[in-house]
C-alpha cells in the first residue's frame, strides 16, 4: 500500500456557517472524509464553526474545535496540535482561502505543515483568473475574452473592448458573490463597483458574454500516479447566464455526442494536470455554442464542491472519501469501490439511470428582491430525483421540492416569465407548452436545448391522451412511466389522489426500487441505495419487522437546513446502536443522510406521502420516525399513520394537542404558563375591534404560514390599515389574520427537552440576545443564560416538564418562550426536534438526539439514568451566532423581525459571554473594527438605552456620528457627534458617508412601516459594503462586549468535550 | 406495436418495436453513455443483438463521421428509450432503413442483470409478445445460431487495398482487417507512410509479397478459436516482422503464440474498463468490447503480460521480445469512449520503426 507513513495527524478544515453557494454539502464530504481517515488510524482534527453540522459531533474525530475559521484562531490550534498536514479541499471556498491565508502569513511554514489535496500554488492557478488563462492557453484551451480589472477605470476600459452583455467574476468570491451579468454600461457600473468592493483581492474577471450556450460540469477525480476518472458528467437544462448552483442539471450529460463528450474529457483532464491538482477532486465546467460545438473552459474548482456532492450521490462514488484517502497516499488502483465491493475505485461510474437537480428558491422570504436568475447565486437548497428516464428524474425533483406550484396546474402564462430565467420559469414553460407553443419557438425563446423541451412536451401531452383514454394499467403506467404523480394524475383525471392510489395497487402499478450500483448492473453490488421506477415489474413485499423507516427533512430552506439533517444522522446512528436496522429516506443530496453509508438502506425519494407510502407498504416495516426531520415530516405523518404505518414517539393527539393552537392554550393556562393575549380577525374592522382589548404592539400573521411568512409588528392603527390591506390576499374567512399581543422587551429563551416513560431530561434553555420580536432563528442565543434569574429559569423548566407530561410526549419538544416582568408566556411549542437541538447537544455535552431516540423506543429511567443529565453543568458558555444572505437580496431589508431570514448559524465556545460572543461574531462573518467612525440612527425609545454604548464607544476612541435627533441627544449628553443629513435631507447624507467609506460601525434601531423604509439605505449600503450593522439594542450591546474582547485579543481555543 | 426480445434460456422481454426485420444474434450489453453510432457500425459487433443501458439512445442524433464501416453490423439494437421526435428520429430511422430491429420501452437493466447471471446467450427480436413471441423467435434462434463460424471473414475487406499514410518517414503496415474499426485505420495512417489492408484469409506469402515493415492485426467478431485460417497465417509470419494487434488481433496473436481464449460469462462491453499497463506504469480508462479473452495460463512462458484489466485481472496486453510482437485487448483508438490509451499507438509505431 502507498499510504504514506510519515502523515499521522492531520487538521481538517470546514466550511463555517451554511449560506447561499456553500451550504451542507461540506458537512457531507467533510464526514465523509473524517471516518475515512480515522478508520486509517490516523488522528483527525476538526475545525468547525457550524454547530449544526454531523462533522463537528465529538465522536467523530480525535478531536472537534468549533471555533471560527479565521487566521489567529486556527493558528492557536495549530500550535496546540502541531498536525503533520492540513486538508483544505473538502470544506468549500472557505477552507481554501483559510489555507491561503494561513500560508500568506507563514503559519504553515514556520510550524512545518504540509498542505494535502492542493498546494497553495494550485489553488492560486485554479482560482486567480489571470493565472487560469494562462493555464488554458498552454493547452490550447479556449476561454471567454475578458479583462482583469482592479480600478473601476479599467474595469470601464476593458467594457469598451468586449461589448455587451458583459460578465463580472469578482476573484475569491462564493458561489459567484458579488458578481453578476450586465447588459448596459448604465448597469455595469453599479456591478463593477459592487464586484470590485466584494473581491477580497479587488481583482474583477469582466468577461464576454456566452448567455445562451450550453453549459457542463466534469466532476474528476486523480490520483498521485495520474490516474484520472469522469465521475460524472453533468449538464445544465438552463444555458449559460445562470449560475450553475441555480440550474436545473442532469446527470450524466444528454445532449453531446461521444465525440464530443471525449474531447471535452480530454480538456478536462489536461486542465487537472496542468494546473497540478496532485490528488483529490476537482470540477470543471465548460459552455459549448449550439450553433457550431466551439467548446470553452468556464472555470475549474480544485476542491470537492456542491457539484461533487451531488456527483456522488447520483453515481454512488464516495468521491470525498476517496478524495481523503487519495490525499494521505492511496492511488485509485488501491481503493475499493464501495458500493460494489468487488471492483476498484479507479473506475467512471456508468449509470442506467437518469438523475436531475432542481434547485430551491425563496425569493418570497426577501421582499423586494426581484426573481431573477443570474451568475450569482440565489437558490437555498435543491432537490435531486432519480429515475430510469430523464422525465421520470425530473417530475420526482418538483414532487420533492415541496412548494405550492405543480408543474401541472393551470396558470396564466407569462411569457417573460418563460424567456428569462427565473424561479417560476419550469411553471410558465409547462404552461406554454399546455397553450400549444412549439418546441421550435421556446427553443428560440429560452434557448433551452430542444432534447429538453421535447421530454417536457412529452409529459404535457399525455395529459390530454389521458383525458380522453381509459384510467387503465397501461394508461397509468404510462403516466407513471412520464413521471405523473398521483396528485398530477387526480387532477388530469378528476378524481383523489388517494383513489388513484387504490386504482393503482388494485392493478398492481406499483414501482420497483431499483439500487444505484456505479457500474449500470455489469457488477452485483450489495449496497442498499434505491429508487423507485415504473419501468420495472414491482418487488414482491416484503415484512422487515426490525426495521424503522427515518424520515428526512427534504430540500434545505429558510426555517429548515442542516439542523434537522443533523437530527436525523444522529438518530440513525442511535437507532442502530440500539439493534434496529433503519431506511432513510430524503430528497436532498447535499446531506450526510443521503450517504449511503449513513443508514443501512437509503431511498432517494421525495418526502410526499405517495413516494413514503410506497415505501412502507414495500418494506412493511415496525415504524417510521417524523420527529427529526422539522415540520415535513410531521405535516406527513397524519396520512401515514392513516394508512395503517406505525409512528415512533408521541401520538398523533400529542402533536396535535401542541399544534392547534385553541387547545393548546387551554392546557397552557392550566399549567400556570401565560398566554399573550390573541384574537383573530377577518376584516380590519374587526381586528381594529379586537386590537381594544389586547392593545399595540401586536405581531400579525396570516393563519398557515411557515417560518413567520408576513408576519409584522404593528404598532399603531395606521399600521395596522397598512398590513390588512398589504396582505390582502392571505386574509379572509377562511384564514383569517392570527394578532397576538407583541410582549415588547420580553427576554426569549428556547427550551429543547426529551421526555421517556417516566422520565424526562432538559437539554438546555438558550437565551436569545435580541429581545422579543425577532425570529428565534434570526436571534443570537447564549447557553448558559446570561439575563434569566435562576429562579425564573428553575420555574420554566418545571412548567416545561410539567407540559411535556401533559402533552404526554415521547420523544423531543421545542418550546419557545418569552419571559416578560418574571412572568413565563408560551409563545408556542414544537412536538419534534428542532433547530436548536445540535447546538444544546454541543454546548452542553448532552447526547440528546440519542436520548430522543432512547425515549422513542420506550426506554426507562432505570436505563437512561436522566439525571446525569445536567445542562447547567459549568461548562464553557456558547453562544449561537447568525449568518444572513442579504448580499444576495440587496434589494430586501435586512432589518431583523419576526419572519426568519437566516441561512445558517454559528457557534462560539469561551470560558465567558464575551469570548464566546466574539468566536460567534466573528464566524458569523461580522466585520469587528478596532477604530473608526460609528454611526448611530436610533429610534426614540431606544435612544436612553444606548446612550452608554455610544459613550462606551468614545471612550474606546471611535468617533461618533449620527443622523438629526439621535445626533442632538448625543450631543446633549455630552458627547461629540458629528451630524449627517438623513436621506430625504439632501445630499452629502449618512448613506453617502456610508458608501464612500467613512463608517466602520452602524448602530439603526427603529420601527413602524414608514421609519424602517426611510431607512433602508442605511442597512442597504452596510450589506454592500460588509459593514457591520446592529438594528437591535441588545445586539448592539452584545457586539460591544465582542468588540471589547477583540481589543484585548486574549481568546483561547477549546477542545469539544466528549458527549456525556 | 409490440416486440420481444427473447433469449434462448427461455426468458422474454416485451418493449416497442420500432421497426426493422427480425433477427437473431448473440445478446449482449454494452454500458457505454454514449457512442450508440459508433457501436452499431463496428464489425466486432457482427451477429450480436446490441443492449444499450444508458437509458435513452439517439438523444444527439446521427452523423455519417461517427460511423466506424460500411454497415451496420449489429443483429438488432434494444433500449429503455428511443429518441423518436418530429425534430428528430434520424439515428431511428437510420437503423431501421438498415433492416436492423429497434426495440425500446424494454426493462434493460432486468435484461442487464439476467445477462450478467447466466452469461451471454443468444436471442432473437421478433414483433409481438408472449407464448407465441417465445415459440417463434426459439425457432429462429434454432435455426441461426452460429457459433462456429469465423465470423471475421464475413465483415472482413474482400479485397486489398492501400491507404497513405501521413508520416513520410513512417513505416510500411500490412493490415490484416478482421473486421477493422475505421479509426484504427485513421490512428494507424497518422503514424505510418502506408498501409496495405488485406482480407482475413490472406496468406502470410501474399503478405511478404507486399514486404512490409510491421504486420497488425485488426479487431473483429466471433470466437477467436474459430478463426483457424487467420491465426494459421499469424503463426506463420511470427518472427517475420513486428506483429502488433488489438482486440481480435491480440487474441489470434496470443493463439498463434501458442496459448489459447475461453469465453467470459457475458464479456466486457463499455467505456470505463480500468486498465493497469505496465509498459508505461499507469493506470487509466479503456473502452472494451469482447465476449472472449486470452487465457494467461495457457501462454508460453516468455510473453510478458503487458496490461490487465482491474475489474477482474484478464489479459488486457502482452508481449514478446523474442517474437517481437506485442497486443491489446482492449480499444486504444476509442470511439467510442475515452482517449486515455491513444498513445499505445505511439508505443506500438517505435516498435515498428526499430527493426
């Protein structure tokens, strides 16, 4: 074997908190790798900042820091490990630039440590424009003609020389950051400043334009002898112009002939080599003219990526694994395919199958934002949909991605909305092709290559074959065959979904679960990965009493990513210590829980009651699990358990006694928990009515909503006019508009408990650092408290308990509550697992997930010995930082409020508050200046509150400058503020101030419609230009302390703690 | 309409028949993504009944380039689903025009997975299904089944002819085309002055007549056992000039050296065959199509075993110093698939040039 003997310890690098172009694909290839390389024996060091993540579970590694991925913190733990190596492939763009970084400043060099996977001068190859075009014309290689600009005078210049549309590639940027597509000179000033600001280096690609072409992606491995391999090929149905992470893909490619497809393997491969990518994985994407096959190189990645994730789990190659394995020595010869296990790792996995991507949106989340595609990335979370044809793939994707359109739903038809790429763009297609229009001219239209457009008329048109027909075997079949789902084929034919379900099994249309092998059946493999097809006779059914079915949570989305993921790994793993055998099943192939080595079988299927009904009735197995994977699995449950399925944990009357609000209020009440007061109302004239009673501030929100969608503190009856008629739509009989009392100041904490039989243990109580009124996956949390009076702290936790007997509970519960003049308000509670489960289970070392588990399969307190358990046990205080996407939205407010906008978060671990506070900021990507001006904008009744801050801020040597009143209350206390106009004043204002440079600190509290438009700007430009904007007054006294710490700069590392 | 395809063990597959003649062959299954053109028309593939388990074939149409003869060779061509749109059917109608039956809409991976149990057999594509189906296409195959003809003499030239090579200062090539694919030819006249291409029952003297510098040995169809005559003039022109073949060539080479072939359960037929080669230590991709393979234990023991194949360590190459001749099993001139092994051709040009 060529392993080498000389690397015993290595440092894996994460990725940090999830965003927009970097999401749970890390925490996949990066556990992906750390089993691979301890099950080598060698000592593997983790660094993380992203809680949330499987990667950073104690157990996984030698040892976990979650500490921030940043120079001087990652420096101290090299120091303190003196690994032989770093690997920095594995955690996105992220690591990469920290290896870089860490090389710049010499660190590697003076603690002699070697860097695996891709040295600093390959990484600079890859990702430094200038040097890739280099690259490219050694080999002869064609690339877009472009420009590197580093002055907007040049980046001017060079727009003169190429014409437009243009293409702006800022330089060591995720996901595309601050790039973009401009296509008038008006348009491409504004991005080319943006563009050159967001570049860590100033540097800007502004490249020629090739909207229109097709567009590839080569995932490649290669090892030290050279040996390269295609794992897949994949090919975008969206042509170029959309950032790749925003297309809808298919694997492998469909539309290129052999020929081609080999030339374009042949540039990829001399790619690889030339920029010297020794080992490991690497993507490539190409565009190629349909007009006459000229192919160009877009860029290479060498490093796994979202690509490669999704490569591995629609091919079953391992490739982070191997990647790990290939970094320490191994060649590709050397290694088992793991699926197979009987051939080699060296090896193109070929497919019988066809699998497509649709990527998810939520553009409704960013009010304002406008939905467009474009080189920037903008998707939160995607789907992937395996099927034995390309249509049948891609109907299981919009089955998946559990949104409120149906590709088969009637719409009126927008035909812009078909012609540029946007969100909604598959809905208006479908329904231009319903309105009869041709392959021809949506080829001209979309440029979407007609292959594609054909399989979609494919699926069209036998809607109406279908109509006319028979509800027959070989009708439905066929539909099933085209990807119809039972909801589509209810709607074609007029009947239930459910009795369509019954048509089906009575004719024995069921589907059969074929595996995913690597090899397109030329090899027996017994790995357990499926999906479902109709091209195939069905599977006998089988009983498989041991085994439970886990429900996983789907596409990654606002309000639902990679906590629950975590959730899920976890209780697998459990699950299986305990003796049971457990099928996963999820749509999300940038998740651990979609490996196929996580569960011991894996289905690849949609989390919809047809595709898990099918599941079940196949397997018969003891039960199914739907309280870790967030809210879809819950909303599912009810149909399962119709259907005659087994559910693990609390009953359906436990979850529904938590969930209908009316009766949960009651058995709150009983038990000595306040209710803020509420009402419902139709109309504005009878929530003006109700407002009397309860009286301003109010949060309104349509009743069925998700993740706070509209919902609004209103604080006066202008407002209130203003929200029933901005929300019109969402308001009537049937669901009318819920108003609570908004409990203005309350301190909120989440409390996350696990009951059994006849026990129960807390897992902790986090409190959140902005007071009530922002989402509690918006707001920082700190555990252990820092405000709550322990005796209030003991009392929740009792009244807690108390509840969670009630609502006899077995399993988890999430409860969120606000605690107003010591007095305990539900604000409402979670019969599952929730978001802040992982960072309880880091923070305080207590195994909950699997305590979960344990309560669910009827443990007693004599076997879990609950009180081991204690949250509050002294150990380090750890604070939950916030990671936000709004560079990607600007045109959206980042004002906090109660609707979530978070995509990711963030853990700081210190002996105190403040250390962990600063750990938290600074892997939240917050900018922590030590000087400069500090410009406060602050509402009136937060203006006392924060008179010390800014006095605080004077005497730590910032300046102060301030808008009209905030600056004459500044000033009447004694302070030197400089005054700045507001917007509507004129010109030189604050924002001015803000863009040219002169701020390093924003501080804006304010409230009511008109107040947070007028000051939009202000936010709007600190989003730009990464300026550090506090619009919350306890969050502004947080980051103070932060910053008072960052000053000293005495921070320490820590270890993660075993689990207890 | 409906059509089967039915393998002689008894089993039956039902899809849509999309036209051609029926037929008989051997069945077996190729796992390539792409390449269906180049397949079809290579003569390696004579009397067999071609499964493609890439799901949809004819997805990027046709084109006469990609073809690698004259004829489509194949006995019939089976897949999940047919490219057959008003835009374009062409590489359907195309094999249909040809005679040769297209049959989609059939589970290739149950087909796959019964092939790769029981081995290769031989079938027949007839229009209908069930009973009927079976009892007519196990006539047919009654009746066809060839197994002990040398099939390369039916796909091979009929008569010679001289190709001009690029290289001036190249070598001299006699060609003996057991079923030659075009773009051997096309590697071939790149690195040569000229190649004659004789047909596969010429004898050695005809080819000492042409006096060439290097004598290479084409691919081709069949059972190599069968080829009697071909490796006859093989052995006789052993030690005349440097030998060099593929495919076909390196197994009536291995059999003229005195070792023998055996038949692999159901062959290696694809694009992604990892091949360890020792000659230039490395280890890269390979396209492969052959049902039959070179039986190391049977070889003289002077012949250096060049390359194997890693998914099952068979033969891939070998050679001999002392007969100054060298093979490969599988497709360094690609088309379909991966270019990784191109420079074999290099390799094997020096050799040609050295004596």
């Amino acid at each position: 074997m060529a392993k080498r003997t000389d690397i015993k310890k290595v440092v894996l690098l994460g990725s940090g908190p999830i965003n927009i172009g970097q999401a749970c694909e890390f925490d996949y290839s990066g556990t992906q790798a750390c089993k691979a390389l301890m099950a080598e024996g060698l000592e593997v060091i983790l660094i993380n900042s992203n809680p949330a993540t499987i990667m950073t579970d104690a157990e996984l590694a030698t040892r976990v820091y979650v500490e921030p991925l940043k120079v001087p913190f990652v420096e101290k733990i090299l120091e303190k490990e003196m690994p032989d190596a770093v690997i920095p492939t594995l955690g996105g763009q992220t690591a990469l630039n920290l290896a870089l970084d860490l090389d710049a400043a010499g660190i590697l060099k003076r603690l002699n440590i070697e860097l695996l996977g891709a040295k600093t001068e390959v990484i600079e190859k890859a990702e430094d424009r200038a040097k890739f075009c280099k690259v490219l014309d050694k080999i002869g290689a064609k690339y877009p003609k472009s420009v590197m600009a580093t002055t907007f005078k040049e980046g001017i210049e060079a727009s003169e020389s190429l014409g437009f549309p243009i293409i702006l590639r800022p330089n060591y940027t995720l996901g595309g950051g601050g790039g973009g597509m401009a296509f008038s000179l008006e348009e491409y000033k504004v991005k080319l400043a943006t563009a050159l600001h967001e570049s860590p280096t100033s540097e800007v690609l502004v490249e020629e334009s090739i909207l229109g072409w097709k567009e590839y992606e080569l995932e490649v491995m290669r090892d030290k002898n050279g040996t390269f391999v295609v794992i897949c090929s994949i090919e975008n149905i969206d042509p170029c112009g959309v950032h790749t992470g925003d297309s809808i893909t298919v694997a492998p490619q469909q539309t290129l002939s052999d020929r081609e497809y080999q030339d374009m393997r042949d540039e990829a491969q001399k790619i690889i080599n030339e920029v010297g990518v020794e080992t490991g994985g690497a993507n490539v994407q190409f565009a190629v003219n349909p007009e006459n096959g000229d192919r160009i190189v877009i860029e290479m990645n060498p490093r796994v990526s979202r690509s490669s994730a999704l490569a591995s789990k629609a091919t079953g190659f391992p490739i982070a694994k191997i990647a790990a394995l290939l970094s320490i020595g191994y060649t590709l010869d050397e290694l088992k395919n793991d699926i197979t296990k009987t051939t080699l790792s060296c090896y193109e996995p070929a497919l019988d199958y066809v699998v497509t991507k649709v990527p998810k949106f939520a553009f409704e989340k960013f009010q304002g934002a406008t939905d467009q595609l474009s080189t920037q990335m903008k998707s939160v979370g995607e789907v992937m949909g395996i099927g034995r044809t390309f249509k049948e793939s891609f109907m299981k994707c919009f089955l998946s991605l559990e949104v409120k359109e149906n590709l088969f739903d009637k719409m009126a038809l927008d035909e812009k909305k078909v012609s540029y790429p946007n969100s909604q763009r598959m809905y208006h297609l479908f329904q231009a092709l319903r309105d009869g229009y041709s392959v021809e001219k949506l080829n001209q239209m979309t440029t979407i290559n007609s292959w594609f457009l054909e399989q979609f008329e494919q699926i069209v048109k036998f809607e109406d074959e279908l109509k006319m027909g028979e509800a027959n075997k070989s009708n439905l079949l066929k539909a099933k065959r085209l990807g119809y789902s039972d909801k589509h084929l209810a709607k074609v034919l007029n009947k239930t979904p459910s009795e369509i379900r019954k048509l089906r099994w009575d004719l024995d249309v069921r589907p059969k679960f074929y595996q995913v092998d690597t090899c397109a059946a030329e090899f027996s493999s017994e790995t357990p990965y499926f999906y479902s097809t109709y091209w195939s006779e069905p599977d006998p059914i089988t009983k498989n009493p041991d085994t439970i079915v886990m429900l996983g949570s789907g596409p990654n989305r606002i309000g639902q990513g990679i906590e629950f993921d975590y959730s899920c790994v976890r209780s697998v793993y459990e699950f299986q210590k305990q003796g049971y055998k457990v099928a996963m099943i999820n749509s999300n192939p940038e998740t651990v829980s979609t490996d196929y080595d996580t569960s011991d079988s894996l289905f690849f299927e949609a989390l919809h009651e047809e595709s898990i009904l099918e599941i079940l009735n196949q397997l018969q197995p003891m039960g199914f699990v739907s309280q870790l994977g967030g809210q879809t699995p819950i909303n599912l449950a009810p149909k399962l358990i119709e259907n005659g399925f087994k559910m693990l944990g609390s009953s359906l009357e436990s979850m529904d006694l938590a969930e209908d609000r009316g009766r949960f209020i009651k058995v709150c009440k009983e038990f000595g928990f306040k209710i803020p007061r509420s009402a419902m109302a139709h109309s504005i004239g009878g929530a003006l009515a109700e407002v009397a009673d309860i009286g301003y501030p109010i949060i309104c929100r349509p009743s069925y909503v998700l993740g706070g969608r509209r919902m609004e503190i209103v604080e006066d009856e202008k407002e209130l006019k203003s929200y029933f008629s901005r929300h019109s739509l969402f308001i009537s009989e049937e669901s009318p508009c819920l108003i609570d009392q908004f409990l203005e100041r309350a301190l909120e904490v989440d409390v996350d408990l696990v009951r059994g039989l006849d026990w129960s243990v807390v897992g902790g109580v986090i409190e959140h650092i902005e007071a009530a009124g922002v989402h509690s996956g918006d707001s920082m949390g700190v555990i252990p408290p820092q405000r709550l009076k322990p005796d209030v702290c003991e009392k929740l936790q009792t009244l807690s308990l108390k509840l969670a007997d009630k609502l006899n509970i077995l399993g988890f519960l999430n409860l969120q509550l606000a605690i107003k003049d010591d007095e305990v308000f539900m604000i409402e509670a979670n019969p599952r697992s929730s978001r802040s489960v992982p960072f309880i289970a880091k923070a305080t070392g207590i195994p909950l997930v699997d305590l979960g588990v344990k309560a669910m399969l009827g443990f007693k307190k004599s076997e879990v010995n609950p009180e081991k358990y204690v949250w509050n046990n002294g150990q380090k205080t750890a604070v939950k930082g916030v990671v936000f996407p709004f560079k990607k939205f600007l045109e959206s407010d980042s004002i906090l409020g109660p609707e979530m906008k978070s995509t990711g978060e963030s853990m700081g671990r210190g002996k105190d508050y403040s250390e962990a506070l600063l750990k938290a900021l600074v892997s939240s990507r917050f900018e922590l200046p030590l000087k400069g001006e500090v410009f406060l904008s602050l509402r009136d009744k937060d203006k006392a509150e924060l008179i010390d801050l800014a006095r605080e801020f004077e005497s730590m040597g910032y300046t102060l400058s301030a808008t009209g009143g905030t600056a004459k209350y500044l000033q009447d206390n004694g302070l030197n503020c400089l005054k700045t106009k507001k917007v509507h004043e004129g010109r030189p204002n604050c924002v001015d101030r803000i863009r040219s440079g002169d701020v390093a600190i924003v501080i804006n509290t304010t409230s009511g419609k008109t107040s947070v438009e007028a000051s939009f700007g202000i936010r709007k430009s600190c989003t730009e230009y990464s300026i550090p904007c506090l619009t919350e007054s306890d969050a502004a006294n947080a980051f103070m302390l932060a910053l008072k710490k960052h000053k000293q700069a005495n921070f320490e590392v820590y270890p993660l703690e075993k689990s207890l | 309409m409906m059509g089967s395809l039915v393998l002689e063990s008894g089993e039956i597959f039902s899809g849509v028949w999309l036209g051609g003649e029926e037929s008989v062959g051997e069945v077996v299954f190729n796992t390539s993504h792409s390449g269906y053109e180049e397949m079809a028309t290579d003569p390696s593939y004579y009397n067999q009944i071609l499964v493609l388990t890439a799901p949809m074939q004819g997805n990027y149409g046709e084109s006469n380039d990609f073809w690698e003869s004259e004829n489509i060779w194949i006995k019939g061509f089976v897949c999940l689903e047919m490219q057959n749109s008003k835009r374009d059917n062409s590489w359907l109608k195309k094999l249909t025009n040809k005679g040769c039956p297209v049959l989609s809409e059939v589970d290739t991976r149950k087909l796959a997975i019964t092939l790769r149990e029981k081995g290769t057999v031989w079938g027949a594509i007839v229009e209908g299904s069930g009973d009927e189906a079976i009892k007519k296409a196990q006539q047919m195959i009654d009746k066809n089944k060839d197994e002990k003809g040398d099939w390369t003499k039916v796909v091979s030239c009929k008569t010679p002819y001289t190709l001009e090579g690029a290289d001036k200062l190249g070598s001299k090539i006699a060609l003996i085309d057991f079923g030659c694919k075009k773009n051997i030819l096309r590697e071939l006249q790149a690195r040569s002055r000229e190649i004659k291409v004789f047909p596969a029952n010429v004898s050695s003297e005809e080819i000492k007549k042409y006096n060439p510098d290097a004598i290479f040995l084409s691919n081709g169809p069949g059972d190599p056992a069968n080829v009697i005559e071909g490796t006859q003039t093989v052995r006789e022109l052993i030690g005349y000039k440097y030998i060099y073949g593929i495919c076909m060539g390196h197994q009536i080479l291995a059999q003229a050296l005195g070792g023998s072939t055996f038949k692999l359960k159901f062959g290696h037929r694809g694009a992604n065959h990892p091949i360890k080669d020792y000659i230039a230590d490395k280890v890269y991709m390979s396209t492969q199509n052959h049902g039959y393979a070179v039986d190391e234990k049977t070889m003289p023991k002077d012949i250096e075993i060049t390359h194997l194949n890693l998914n099952d360590n068979v033969v891939s190459g070998l050679k001999s110093s002392e007969h100054n001749c060298a093979s490969v099993q599988f497709h360094p001139e690609s088309h379909p698939g991966p270019h990784d092994a191109v420079t074999i051709f290099d390799y094997f040009t020096e050799q040609t040039k050295r004596c």
